[in-house]
C-alpha cells in the first residue's frame, strides 16, 4: 500500500506512522528497496520500507530523540517516542538518563562537566524522557556560562564536532 510521509521521513518515522507508535517504536532494522539501511536513513519518494520489530517492552532509546543523528524527523513520531518515555520510565530513571545524555553532550562539546550541576531534576527527567532535546539544553547552559542571550546577533558562533569558537562579529 502507498503511505504519504513528511519530507526527509526516516523508516522510524514510517514505522510510527505505518504501525501504531508503540509497535514502531520497537523498530530494530530496516530494509529499504531491500538493502538494509539505518534506521535515520532519508526516504525518497517511491521507495519500499520493510521494519524488523525487537520483541519485549524496553523504552526506547533516548539517541533517537536527538537532533544531531535525526532519528525522528516527524512531530508525530517524537510526541510518540516522549509519551513511551514517560510511561515506561520512573522518575528516577529519566532523572539518571537525563544526566548521563547531559554529561555526554558536555563531553562532546569540550563543555565543564559540571554544568550539569546546574539543572534540576525535572530537567533530567525532561532530558531522559527525550521532551527536551540535549543540544538545546547544552546550547543554554553555553550561553549562559558566556552571559550572552542565545542568538545574539552580535556574536557569531562557528566550530565544528570537537570545537566551538565564540568571536565578536564584524
């Protein structure tokens, strides 16, 4: 059968939007026109999706709600993946995750580790729960340890994986 997906739709997207959320949400491999593919591949049109699902009720993971691999390109199938989050993870353990995707993300961006230090726990649960995407919460924390608001037109900022520079724009 033909399915109408949002542009740049991935085989997540489609599994949340071909099955119910938490079947496609349960999503392991993907086929696309037979070879297998990742599971943040960009669908074309007129392409054909095949979804192996993973038996058992573990949440999904957290690395599909960020925005640097692009998991889920759909609001749809984020909303999904926030409300599985929620219902099948405790307080506690979305509190944990958060703080551990928060360390991470700080890592990555040669960022004090102890910025984390700044968040309360409804943020770590937010982080965890994948509700608050880390890039954004790591951004903040950046520009407030620089005191600058985010997107001032003043500052430029530029860097790549390993390396973010802040210099005065001309």
């Amino acid at each position: 059968r033909v399915l109408y997906l949002p542009r740049d739709a991935t085989p997540l997207d489609f599994a949340v939007w071909n099955l119910d959320a938490e079947k496609g949400l349960r999503a392991e491999a993907a086929f696309i026109d037979g070879v297998e593919a990742p599971l943040n591949a960009t669908l074309r049109e007129g392409q054909t999706v095949l979804v192996h699902l993973h038996d058992g009720e573990q949440p999904p993971p957290l690395e599909w709600a960020g925005v640097h691999l692009r998991y889920l390109r759909t609001t749809r199938a984020r909303a999904a993946l926030v409300d599985a989050r929620t219902r099948m993870l405790p307080q506690e353990v979305a509190v944990d995750e958060g703080r551990d995707a928060i360390r991470r993300e700080l890592a990555l961006l040669s960022l004090d580790p102890l910025l984390r230090n700044e968040l309360g726990d409804e943020v770590l649960a937010a982080l965890g729960r994948g509700a608050l995407p880390v890039e954004l919460v790591s951004g903040q924390l950046l520009a407030a340890r620089l005191h600058m608001p985010l997107g001032d037109a003043s500052y430029e900022y530029t860097g790549n994986s390993r390396m973010v520079s802040l210099e005065q724009a001309e």
